[in-house]
C-alpha cells in the first residue's frame, strides 16, 4: 500500500487540505461574518474531502473503485475552493497582496486547494496507470 506514489499523493492532498483549517484567513475574513454558510461549509468540506481522501487510500484492492472515489475527491476540492473563493470574492477580500507586495498569509491559504487538487490528479493518473499495468499483464 505504502510503496504506491499514489498513496503519498493522496495522503499529501489531504494533508494539503487539513492544512487549511490551521490558517486565519478562512475563519477570520468578513465572509465568515457576513455569512452563514461560509463557515460551515468549509468545515465540511474540508473534513469530508479530506476524510475520503484518506479512506481511498485503503481501497488499493480495488482499484477501479479508488479512482471512482478519487474522482469525488476531486469534485469535493473544486467545491471547497468555489466556496472559499467564491465567499471572499462576494466580500472583496480575494486578493494576494497587501500594499503593494506579495502577502504570504493570504496567498498560501488561497493556494493550499489548488495544490490539494494538483496531488489528487496525480493520484488518479497513478491508480489509471496501475489498472493499464494490470491489464497489459491479464493479455499475456
């Protein structure tokens, strides 16, 4: 299980996606005030995308499945960060600078679900290429 690269891409998505709740940005922004929604839903969404991400790990048996499953993952990022932008950007606080540089403290939690997302699409290319290997070896 562990030898596989897509477990590690999995297992970094996630962690790219917990990481997320460890920054002020989401939970402190004008968003988190002025809507309801906004915060609930980012928590979860990020507990659920990351808590799937973690299970499909385990369904390495069953390799078409974990690629269905990683599919979902993927939807559910996309959906984290439309809630995330979408909430920031309804508030005007969807920027990455701050006075005319670059502000880290925004930029890195904006990023960290484009990242998560970038693992998961290589996670899914490795269990496609693992089905391919498969395969090739059941014609012989």
């Amino acid at each position: 299980m562990i030898q596989r690269i897509q477990t590690v891409y999995l297992f970094l998505g996630a962690l790219a996606l917990a990481a997320l709740g460890l920054f002020d940005l989401p939970w402190s922004s004008a968003a988190a005030s002025t809507y309801v929604w906004f915060v609930p839903s980012l928590i979860g969404l990020i507990l659920a995308t990351a808590g799937t991400a973690l299970g499909a790990i385990f369904l390495y048996e069953n390799r078409p499945t974990q690629r269905t499953v990683v599919v979902g993952v993927q939807i559910g990022t996309i959906l984290l960060a439309g809630v995330l932008y979408g909430g920031l950007y309804l508030t005007a606080e969807l920027t990455f600078t701050s006075g005319g540089s670059l502000d880290w403290t925004r930029t890195l939690p904006l990023a960290l679900p484009i990242v998560a997302y970038a693992l998961f699409l290589l996670a899914r290319r490795g269990i496609v290429h693992d089905i391919e290997l498969v395969e090739s070896m059941d014609r012989l």
